[in-house]
C-alpha cells in the first residue's frame, strides 16, 4: 500500500464531514435543551440542558460523517466493503448528471452511499453473479482521481 501512495500521492481516503449548514441547522437542539430545562431546574439546569443537547447534535453530526478508504484489494465506505475484483467498471457523475443517476436513472437495486452537501460522485459497476447489487454510487469530492485510482487497482479498464 504504501508503494501505492508514493506514486499517486493519494491512497483513496476521505473523510465526508458535514456541511457548515448541516451544524448550524442543529443549534435549536442546544437552545431547545435549555428552554425544556429552565423551568424545571433554573439556570444551571438550563446550562446542563444546552450542553446535552450540543453533546447529542455533536454525536448525531458524527455519525454522519463517514470515511471511505480505497485498499489493492476492497474500496470502503464507512462499514460497506466493495471487493475491488468484482469491479467492471467506474463512471464519474458529474455535479448536472447527479440528479439524473440518483432520480430516473436508478436502478432500485444500487448501492447508495450519498451525501447531500457533496455534488459529485462515483458509479461503481459490479460483476458479482452472487450479488443482484448492479452498482454502487458513491458521493466524493475527487471523483476523477478516485475513479483513476478504482481503475488501477482493480481489473476493469
């Protein structure tokens, strides 16, 4: 693996964080722990509120936060291993095709591993005759060099 790196200079790892709006979009879950213990406890209790609801806005937010890592032989993302010799080929969904590849052109039985905030993405196609899974799509911000890479490391040309 560490050949690999030294070549491309990239070892296919990413980490999907939220987006800014995302966080922000979970403050009313501070403010809400505090108003629900205010009357109750005062404002120490509204302090202890607040905190509970940033601890869980922070824990729901991290766990949204999944990482991808391509290996020679499997592509990850977050708990889903891909074996990389069941690959057939990689197309990349640019950010005007995404609409189109996750809506009418889907095929129900895709793996799915999209996020909303990140407007590119992968589409892995599979040659499993165990797995009816036809392909998988996956959000990325590199969507050129993680096809490129998917495309050396595996079989597919």
């Amino acid at each position: 693996m560490q050949s690999v790196v030294r070549e491309t200079g990239w070892d296919g790892r990413e980490r999907w964080w939220p987006a800014v709006t995302t966080w922000l979009s979970w403050l009313p879950a501070v403010f809400g722990g505090a108003l629900v213990a205010l009357p109750i406890w005062g404002p120490r209790g509204a302090l202890v509120g607040a905190l509970l609801g940033a601890a869980l806005a922070v824990g729901v937010l991290l766990s949204l936060a999944w990482t991808t890592s391509l290996t020679d032989t499997e592509f990850r993302v977050g708990r889903a291993r891909l074996p990389l010799d069941v690959v057939e080929g990689v197309d990349v969904v640019a950010r005007g095709e995404r609409r189109a590849a996750l809506g009418p052109g889907l095929d129900a039985r895709a793996h799915l591993a999209i996020r909303s905030w990140i407007p590119t993405a992968v589409r892995i196609h599979l040659a499993d005759p165990h797995d009816p899974t036809p392909y998988w799509v996956v959000s990325t911000r590199h969507p050129q060099r993680l096809a490129a890479e998917i495309r050396r490391r595996s079989r597919c040309r």
